[in-house]
C-alpha cells in the first residue's frame, strides 16, 4: 500500500478532488434535481392513482348498495302492486259471485211467483169447470129425479126428514 500512496502526487489530488466537487454541483444542480422530481412526481401520480382508485372503489360498493336498495325497492313496490291486484282480482269475483247469486235469487223468486200465479190460476179455471160441471150434472140429476111426480114426492119428504134432524 505504501506504493500505491507514494507515487500520488498532491496537485493531482486537489485537482481530481476539485473535479469531482464540480462534478457533484453540476450533478446536483442539472441531474439529481429533475430526477428526483421525475421520482416525486411519479410517485405523487402512483399515489393519486391509488387515491382515485379507493375512491372509485368506494364509489362502486355506494354505487353497488344503492343499487341492491333500488332494486329492494322496485321489488317491495312489485310485491305492493301484486298483493293489491291479487285484492281487487278477488274483491271482483265476490262482487261478480254476489251478483251473480242475487240474480239467480232474483230470478228463482220470480219464477215461483210466476208459477204461484199459473197455478192460482190453473186452480182457479179448474173450480170454475168443476163448478159448471157440477150445476150441469145436479141440473141434470134434478131434471131426472123431479121429471116425475113420485120422485118429486119423495125428494120433498126426504129433504123436510133431514131438515128435522138438523
């Protein structure tokens, strides 16, 4: 080593030494400054990447909770609009049955009416020929009985006897 320290002369070593100072000022001043500012600004960008990335993220999982709450909703809402159909579908055939069977009672009442008056009616032209009948058939009877004097006679006799009984 004692060689390799006596042959190094001294004005070289200041001006080596003067050079590298230099070389690290012009380094500094043009070289490390914009690098290091391409680093903080890389590393400023990765960050704000990262940040909008979260962001976004976030704003996906709102987005997302949002959206499983509409759709909640319109769920909810179809559920409300087809329990109240499902209503009115019903309300309308116990409406419709209701009518229906106040008809059919509307109806059967006045068939049994229309069937009371045929048959007051019918009853009423069967008293009226059973009756002809009968005063035909008594005038005929009558006719036979007092047609001679002897049955006259005794139809008197008979009809005074069951007055006395009475």
């Amino acid at each position: 080593m004692e060689e390799l320290f006596g042959h190094i002369s001294l004005g070289l070593f200041i001006l080596q030494t003067a050079l590298f100072i230099a070389l690290i000022f012009l380094l500094k001043k043009f070289a490390w400054k914009p690098i290091l500012d391409a680093v903080n600004e890389r590393e400023e960008g990765i960050k704000n990447a990262l940040q909008s990335a979260e962001s976004a993220k976030k704003e996906m999982q709102n987005l997302k909770s949002d959206n499983e709450k509409l759709l909640a909703d319109a769920r909810a809402e179809r559920d409300a609009l087809m329990k109240e159909a499902r209503e009115i579908k019903d309300k309308m055939i116990n409406d419709a049955k209701t009518e229906a069977q106040a008809a059919g009672e509307k109806m059967i009442a006045q068939a049994k009416a229309a069937i009371e008056s045929e048959k007051n009616a019918a009853m009423a032209d069967l008293k009226n020929q059973v009756s002809s009948l009968s005063l035909e058939i008594a005038e005929k009877v009558l006719r036979d009985e007092l047609s001679n004097k002897d049955s006259q006679t005794k139809l008197v006799e008979k009809m005074l006897g069951d007055a006395k009984l009475n």
